[in-house]
C-alpha cells in the first residue's frame, strides 16, 4: 500500500522561524515541523535559554530535510 507524499517544508522559513525565537517564541521552528513535543519544550524554556536556538540555527537545515524525507515516503 503507497502512501500519499506530503508536501515538503520550506528550509527558509524554518530558518526565518528560528530566527524569530530569539525574538518572539522559541520553538517556532518545532511547531512548523510537526515536532510537537520539541516546540512545547523550546517554548516553555525560552529555547533552553537561547543556547537551544542557537544551536537550531545551524542544525535547522538538517532537520527540515530530515523531515522532508520522511514526508516524502508517506510518513507525518
């Protein structure tokens, strides 16, 4: 049985979302990858105190092709 493949997310915004952490709300990024639990745990703890977020910044790239991969099979 295929799976129907998800559209992909957008590598820039997710970037632009973790930018607005230091901001606005930490964890933006997390929401907008379905990474629930994640986001709620950034938000609750301002991104770990911003180290978090700064290390989303450069490993944000990563996890949003991580995500688009399993999108692409089907996977949520």
């Amino acid at each position: 049985m295929s799976h129907p493949v998800l559209p992909a997310k957008d590598e820039g915004l997710a970037l632009v979302l973790t930018i607005l952490g230091f901001f606005f709300i930490a964890g933006l990024q997390y929401f907008y990858l379905g990474k629930i639990l994640k986001g709620i745990l950034f938000l609750l703890t301002l991104g770990f105190l911003y180290v978090g977020t700064i290390i989303s910044l450069f490993t944000i790239r990563g996890e949003t092709r991580r995500v688009n991969a399993k999108r692409a099979h089907g996977y949520a």
